[in-house]
C-alpha cells in the first residue's frame, strides 16, 4: 500500500536553517514540501488553501496574537515545529499549540526522531484501515450523488465556495458545494497537484507543460506564480 506524504509548509527566517531542513526532508520519501520557504503573509495563504500536516517556523512568527488566532482559526490539525536558537526558546511567550522544538543547527538525527513522532501522532499504526483502497470518490451535487474515478478527473476549478471538476468523456463538470481546499482532501496526494489559487490538476491527464500554463485537452491552464516552483520540481522528478 502506498504511504500518503505528509504536506510540510516552512516559514523561512534564516538561510541556513531553511536550506538544512529541506535537505533533511529530502531524504525522506514520506515528507513533502508544498512550496518553498515563504513568508508569514504568504504561509497565511497556503494555509487556507492547503491541508498542512507539519508548519516548521522560528519564535517570532508565533508570538503574535494575530498569528495565533489565524492558525486556531485555519489549521487547527496542523502540527508546529519551531526551529530557533536555545535562548529563543528559553524565552518564548508563546500560546499556540506547539508539537515539538528544535535548536538549531538542527541535526538530521534531531529532525528524524522528532518528525518520526509526528508522524506516528498524524498515521497511527494500530489505526485500522480498510483492507480495500478506494480509487473513486463520491462528489455530491444537486441533491444526488456521482460515483467518479480518480482516474477520470481530468482538472478541478475552484470558484470560491463551489468547485467544478472536470471529467474525461463528459462536456459539463460536476459542481459541488465545497470548496477547492476541501474537495482535493479527498483526491490522492501522489496523483494530483496544486498548479494555481484555482486550478488543482491531474498529473497522469496533462499533455503539455510550458512556463506558464498547462495543456489538458482543449483546456488551457494557468501556472499561478506561487506554484511554479513545486510544479517544475515535480517534473524534473519525473522526467
């Protein structure tokens, strides 16, 4: 059975650190980053739009109030872990709910264990799971319900509180009262990726790739700014 990545999302502070923990999350097949370091403003946005297991930050981005309602507010099942020197957390006045703290330099021993413990909180292992992998959800729309594959799904288009999902061999999407954030919950994270504010595709539908938009089709899809980075490290991946 494949194992779901857990999303990272890493509010950069320093250099140095930031470039550690990406190559400590490197090494590891079941960590993932969403995009590059950002800033808050930013994290403020990914966190709204994505589900981010593990948010990785200094002290400084946790000691305001603001921060903190956002985050009870938007991610309240999103672990933190905060990166800082000792004398940083020796004197943090912080009222978020922290998982767990790491001096930096953050060794790769150190990060290990500590991810290790997020991940067993996130993906018990005595949680039991259905002997049979689903490759189809249920999308509810106009009082009924519709049966589609993964495999079909084409792209999905976000239009603020509803969702279009488009689908192979159908000229109309299915629309559903959910937003896009919640609907990609329900889609397989190795198979479908975030490529703009609106627009979460099909990696196994798309038939072209340029620098800012995507080919599905007849359907031409715009490359937000924000997610070209992650887009084209995943390419390179695979090509």
């Amino acid at each position: 059975m494949t194992m779901t990545k857990l999303q990272c999302l890493l509010i950069n502070s320093n250099s140095a650190s930031d470039n550690m923990i990406f190559k400590h999350v490197e090494k590891l097949s079941w960590l993932s980053f969403i995009c590059n370091p950002i800033n808050v403003r930013e994290a403020r946005h990914y966190l709204q739009e994505f589900n981010v297991d593990i948010l990785f930050c200094d002290v400084a981005t946790l000691c305001t109030r603001e921060m903190d309602q956002f985050l009870q507010e938007f991610a309240p099942d999103t672990l933190i872990i905060i990166i800082d020197s000792k004398m940083a957390l020796a004197t943090a006045a912080i009222s978020s709910n922290v998982f767990s703290f790491l001096p930096g330099p953050v060794s790769f021993d150190q990060f290990f264990y500590t991810v290790c413990r997020a991940k067993e909180f996130l993906q018990p292992v005595n949680k039991k799971e259905s002997s049979v992998i689903m490759d189809f959800v249920f999308i509810k729309s106009e009082y009924k319900f519709y049966k589609v594959k993964f495999d079909d799904i084409l792209f999905c288009e976000g239009m603020k509180d509803y969702t279009r999902v488009y689908l192979t061999d159908k000229p109309k999407p299915i629309i559903t009262l959910q937003n896009l954030k919640t609907f990609v919950g329900k889609l397989p994270v190795n198979n479908f990726i975030r490529v703009h504010r609106s627009y979460v595709i099909s990696l196994r539908s798309v038939d072209v790739v340029s620098k800012n938009e995507i080919v599905i089709g007849n359907k031409y899809i715009p490359i937000g700014e924000s997610y070209r980075s992650s887009l084209f490290q995943l390419i390179q991946k695979i090509s």
